[in-house]
C-alpha cells in the first residue's frame, strides 16, 4: 500500500472532560462526503498527548467504526516510547486502522540510529502499512533523509512519510534518497503545491477539518499537474490556512473554527488554553470573511 491524496488530521471534540462521540462521528461523516482520502485520529491535532492509553485506543475504535470503510483510517500511534508505540499500533492493527502514522519520538531526542531501530522495532510489530512523521519543531530532532531510505529499504511497511519540517529542499532531499513509489505528504496546508511540485504524493491536513472539499480539491489539482487551478485555489485560500496555524498553537485555532461552524465545543485539554479575546476575534474575522459562519 503507498500513501497518495488527501487526509485529515482530524480534531478530537471533548464535552464535560470526555470524548465527544456524537460530534466525532459527525465530523467523519463531513469528511466522507467530502471526498476526503482518509483521516487521522489521535495525531497532534487530535491533542493525542493529553489523551490516557484507553481513551486514545477508542477514538481509534470510534474512528474505524464510523467510517466504516469508507475512507482509510490512518491511526496516530506514535510515541516517544518505543514499548507504547508498539502497544498503540498492535491496538490499531487487532481494531481495523488501515495504518499507522508513527511520530518522530519527542523530547527524549535520539540519535539517527535510534530513531532507525525505533522505527524498525514498530515495524517489525505490525502488519500495517507506515507512515512516519517529521515534525522537527515538535520534536526537536528530524528524520533524516538517509535514515528514511534506510527504513524503507529495510522495512518493507514503511511506505511513507509526512514531512513537517516547512522546507520544500527536504523534499528534493527525500525524491532523491526514498526509493520509487514511498509517499511524502506535505505536513503543512500552505505548502502543498510547492511540495507536490517537487515531487510531494499529497497532504495530511488541518484546514480540511474545517474546509475539506476546498482542500481536497486543491491536493486533487496539484496530483493532476493542474497548477494553475491549484495556485488559484492557493492564492484564495493561503490567508485562512495561514491564520489557522498562526493565532495560536495547533490545534487551538483549527478546533475553536469548527467549534464556530457550530459542529463541536471549542473545549480542549490542558495544557492547552483557549484562544485570548484578541485571537478570537481575529479568527472570527476571517471566518466571515470566507462566509464561513
């Protein structure tokens, strides 16, 4: 299986401190009709940190039931400990997830060969197809370019990475070292054409939580070789997909908009706090100013 299209970081809605179910099949619902390519329940944006081991094994279960294969489920199950990565992705694998999005380990900041035997040790735990994440200001370190076309040589499940460095040379970087058919997505909803211009095979989204046809379109134009319609779409939308990622971390923004269009609470967990007046009402804004509250 290789990775290509479109796919949704998807938020995870919380009412009185717990999993917001209805909401959450809600929100899958949207993203189907949309024509979205998967989603990706308890990554970044689906404040995975925050979330226990039992409650990050349901909105998996959630997100495999309620989309009931209509789209792939590409399950968040990365950790920064090698044993709790391994138990999530078993967990994903036994509840139907079709892969697993493995997160470059965070704060314990290994080496090139360490990152290489975690990912390696994942991989060797699990029948599902993987797709690691680089995401350098989260975690401090970066998959390097060698060390994924080890992986990939390697581990035959290994078929895919999302790039989150903002860096369209990491790109060239990784045409040049992965082997034909591995899939980079584009970690960051601005940077999508640039990517897929330079050889990029889609985009793990935030802004399609709230726009998904609008991004699913743009990603369908650049896949095609359509840049013109793609760099219109681009030119129209880059403000609102700025701006998301701007006010404030993610995915305080991106929640408090879908929260706005009326299809969840704004509630997060903390760490997380939420948006200062000032934010709020610039967010508000440029909602309205896309006619979309």
């Amino acid at each position: 299986m290789s990775f290509s299209g479109t796919y949704t970081a998807l938020i995870t809605p919380f009412r009185n401190g717990e999993i917001d179910v209805p909401a959450f099949k809600s929100l899958i619902d949207r993203q189907v009709a949309a024509g979205i390519t998967g989603i990706v329940p308890v990554g970044t944006t689906g404040e995975s940190p925050t979330l226990d081991t039992d409650e990050h094994i349901e909105v998996i279960r959630l997100a495999v039931e309620f989309a009931d294969g209509r789209c792939e489920v590409l399950a968040g199950t990365g950790a920064n400990s090698t044993s709790e990565a391994i138990e999530l992705t078993e967990a994903a694998e036994s509840l139907g997830a079709t892969g697993s999005l493995q997160v470059c380990p965070y704060y314990n900041k290994p080496s090139q060969e360490g990152l290489y035997l975690h990912f390696k040790a994942i991989a060797e735990s699990t029948n599902l197809p993987i797709m690691l994440y680089s995401v350098p200001g989260r975690s401090g370190i970066e998959i390097a370019p060698e060390t994924a076309a080890r992986l990939a040589a390697d581990c035959p499940t290994i078929v895919a990475i999302k790039e989150a460095g903002g860096s369209v040379d990491r790109v060239n970087q990784l045409v040049q070292a992965v082997p034909a058919g591995f899939g980079i997505l584009s970690g960051d909803d601005p940077l999508t054409l640039p990517f897929v211009s330079c050889g990029a095979t889609g985009l793990v989204s935030v802004a399609s939580n709230l726009i998904p046809e609008v991004i699913v379109s743009l990603v369908n134009a650049c896949l095609a070789g359509n840049f013109t319609e793609a760099l219109a779409l681009q030119k129209q939308y880059y403000p609102l997909m700025r701006g998301l990622m701007s006010l404030d971390v993610n995915p305080v923004p991106i929640k408090s908009a879908v929260a706005l269009q009326g299809h969840c609470l704004p509630d997060l967990r903390l760490p997380l706090a939420p948006l200062s007046a000032g934010a709020h009402d610039q967010l508000v804004a440029l909602l309205k100013s896309y006619n979309l509250i």
